[in-house]
C-alpha cells in the first residue's frame, strides 16, 4: 500500500532521504510521494518528526 504526505508536512526532507526508493520529492507546499514508485515500506512514515507520511 502506498503512502501519501498529508498537511502536516514541515518541509524537513527527512522523508525523501529515508525512502529507498527515492520516491519522495519536493512539493510546491509538501513533500510528495510518487504512489507508483512507494513500495509501502513505511521508512517515510518511521523517520517524519510530525507523522506527515500516512497510508493511502
């Protein structure tokens, strides 16, 4: 199941350098995670300091 980055977001960057995939990118307000190349992992979910990083 893939992930999705709610509003929560605080820009860190924390995410996109634990996903190892590199799914994670830089949004306009948000980090952003492609659904088709998240493999469910939960590395977002487990280093986000706010818990932006939630199951779709």
């Amino acid at each position: 199941m893939a992930y999705k980055i709610t509003d929560a977001c605080i820009n860190c960057g924390a995410c996109a350098e634990a996903c190892p995939v590199a799914a994670i990118s830089a949004g306009a307000d948000t980090y952003v995670i492609d659904a088709e190349a998240c493999i469910g992992c939960g590395a977002c979910a487990a280093t986000c300091p706010v818990g932006a990083p939630v199951e779709e």
